[in-house]
C-alpha cells in the first residue's frame, strides 16, 4: 500500500509505503507531529524555518518563526531516533502557546 501525503501548509510531501493500515497510520501520525506545524504559537505567522543547531556534538532540533523569533523545541525519543514537540515543561504541565516560546532577555531563558 503507498500513499502520497502533503503536509498543512503544502511546502512539503512525503511518499509512504506499508504493508497494513496500522503502519500507514503510525507513519502519517509521526509525520504529523513534526512536519504539519504550519503556524506559530506566539504569533500564528506561517513563515517558519527548520533549524538544527549543534553545540558539543549535541544536536537541538527546533521550527523557528522568522516574523517574531519565538522557536518550538523537539526532543528525540531514546528508542527509534523520532522526534516530538516539546509540548510539556520539565514538571510535565501543558507550556503555554502550544510550546511555543521567545527568548525573554530580562530573565534571560525561553518563556
């Protein structure tokens, strides 16, 4: 089985082929995940940019607005490699701005 699929904002497609409806599915819902982000949190601009940083060898995965600067994190799940949006904070409550976030000078961190 193949399908064709174009994310939200139509930038971008992607070629699926699998064996069941089960995997079809698993495979568009990662997809989803990462790739149909099509506003900004802070904002709701569409223009956004895919961005990977490197600092000691650590990769920092992240979609960034460019019309207001503020970034959607993604972590990497230890098994698989995949990635997620960083929805939730370190005490695992839902963040603000469906994760969305912009470097507050003052305080000097993302809120």
């Amino acid at each position: 089985m193949r399908a064709s699929y174009k994310n939200a904002n139509g930038r971008l497609t992607a070629e699926f082929e699998c064996d069941t409806q089960r995997e079809m599915f698993e495979q568009l819902a990662r997809f989803q995940e990462v790739f149909d982000e099509g506003v900004c949190g802070k904002c709701g601009a569409e223009n956004l940019k895919f961005v990977v940083r490197t600092v000691e060898d650590n990769h920092y995965y992240e979609i960034r607005c460019l019309d207001c600067g503020a970034v959607l994190q993604f972590g990497s799940h230890k098994k698989g490699g995949g990635l997620f949006p960083k929805r939730k904070g370190k005490d695992g409550d839902w963040l603000p701005d469906k994760g969305w976030m912009k470097w507050d000078a003052k305080s000097k961190k993302l809120v």
